[in-house]
C-alpha cells in the first residue's frame, strides 16, 4: 500500500468519526427536545405518609405547572416538604414516563413526649427533632419529664446541649424494653444528666443512675420487684449502683411527679 492510499484511509477514518459525532450531537438533541416537550408533569403521586393528605404533601412540593419530570430537583422538593411537613424525614422522586412523578416519603416515629410549661406536650423524634406542639399526650410514646421544650417549633433540632442526654436516654429506653418493662414505664426522669429516674406501674420511682451497665441493673430491679416488694409497695428502688439496691417506702407524692398525678387522674 503506497503512502498516499494510507492518508487516504486515514481521512476517511476520520471524516467517518466526525460524522458519528455529529450523529450523535444530533440525536441527542433530538432526543432532548422531545423529552423537554413531552416529558412535562401531568401527574403527582405520593406514596409513604399517612400523616398527610398527598394534597398537602403537592402543595408544599411546589412543582411548577407543567415543569419538566428531569428538571425537578430532588433536593429543593426535599427541603420544601421537610420544612412544612415536619414529620417528614425525607423525600425521595421517582420519574415515570412519560408524565407522572412519584414522592416517596419516609416518617418519623414519635418516640418521646415532653411535658413541659403550663401543660404543653412536646414530641419529639429518637434523634431529637421537634414534631410536633400539642395539647394532648399521643399515644404509644415515652413520656418525658424534667425539661421544657415548649419554645421549639415543630421542625427544628435540640440544641446540641440535650445531644448527650438523648443518647443516654435512648440507651435506658431500650434497655427498658429488652427487659420487657417498659411498658409499665409511666415516665423517664431527665431533669438531671447522667441520673436517670423512671416511674413504674405509677408506683415505683426507679432511680437508674447512668446508662452504665443498664442491663444489670435492670435484671437487679426485676428480681426485687416480683420477689421481695409487696404488690401495693409505693416508694422507690434505688438500682444506680450496679450489683447494690435500695428500697423505701414513700408516699405517691413524694414519687411521682406532680404534673403527672394529675395528667393521671392524681390517684394515690
């Protein structure tokens, strides 16, 4: 093969790479256009919450009319819902061609309940996110005393001062319902850091110390209370000390929270 049928070839080659290029260039220009012509939102669906209506949950993701499926941000449609819906966690857009966007959301579980001034209940996430502001206790919740929370709106964070005490309290949580107690738990203590306090059967103060060895304490606590405490004992049993406990018998008063008595009717 000579020298010029080479250059030859070599030109070919390349004119043949420049005109897939320019094939290329142009279907996806095509294909750009039909899809930012076609490809607009007709339909909203939302999948995941049953707190909130889906017309609520479109309304706060204020998709333009019309927009574009592939240029909605799933960033902004988060921050726009978490901001308004405070019980949502997060949002998640799915794109069905060739008109629908689907929300998927993710809830919060209510985990604890705060009373605090004048009687007002704060809920609160496991990770310390105001849900919600209310007037009444919501149920399957753990109650929380010793601190007030009233002056948060629903959506914001604790401030970082309470994150020590959160962990602690979720650990004395779970602690509580590995030893299957913490369904008598009226009420955890927190009004004090490290010094855990809970109510049980809204008669027994237990005086749990620190989250350190919760499992012994616990199994401690368990065997006083079904072998050596009568069933109308009222007062408390001190298991703060791992190995050692304590056991007084006061009146309800003297135990239990006053703010508390009287959300449970103040029965002695």
């Amino acid at each position: 093969m000579t020298a010029k049928q080479t250059r030859k070839q070599k030109q070919r080659r390349r004119h043949r790479a420049v005109f897939l290029l320019l094939l290329l260039a142009v279907l996806g220009g095509v294909g750009f256009f039909c899809l930012s012509v076609f490809c607009r939102v007709g339909n909203i669906t939302v999948t995941g919450t049953t707190r909130y209506p889906a017309e609520e949950i479109i309304e706060a993701a204020a998709v333009g009319e019309e927009q574009n499926l592939f240029t909605v941000s799933q960033k902004q449609l988060n921050e726009r819902i978490t901001a308004l819906c405070p019980y949502i966690s997060s949002v998640t857009v799915h794109r069905r061609l060739p008109d629908t966007l689907e929300l998927e959301l993710r809830e919060f579980d209510t985990v604890y309940a705060c009373i605090g001034s004048q009687g007002r209940v704060t809920t609160l996430s496991e990770d310390g996110r105001v849900l919600e502001q209310c007037a009444a206790l919501p149920e399957y919740t753990c109650l929380l005393l010793g601190a007030d929370f009233s002056g948060y709106a629903a959506g914001e964070q604790l401030s970082e001062e309470w994150n020590e005490t959160l962990e602690g309290l979720q650990k004395v949580r779970r602690a509580l319902e590995e030893a299957g107690m913490l369904p008598e738990i009226g009420y955890i203590d927190i009004s004090e850091k490290q010094n855990y306090r809970a109510i049980y059967q809204d008669r027994i103060q237990l005086r749990l110390g620190s989250e350190y060895d919760l499992e012994t304490k616990l199994l401690t606590a368990r065997r006083i209370l079904r072998d050596e405490l009568a069933a109308d004992y009222v007062g408390y049993l001190d298991v703060s000390v791992s190995g050692r406990a304590f056991a007084r018998r006061l009146s309800l008063t003297e135990v239990a929270d006053a703010q508390y008595l009287a959300v449970i009717g103040g029965k002695e």
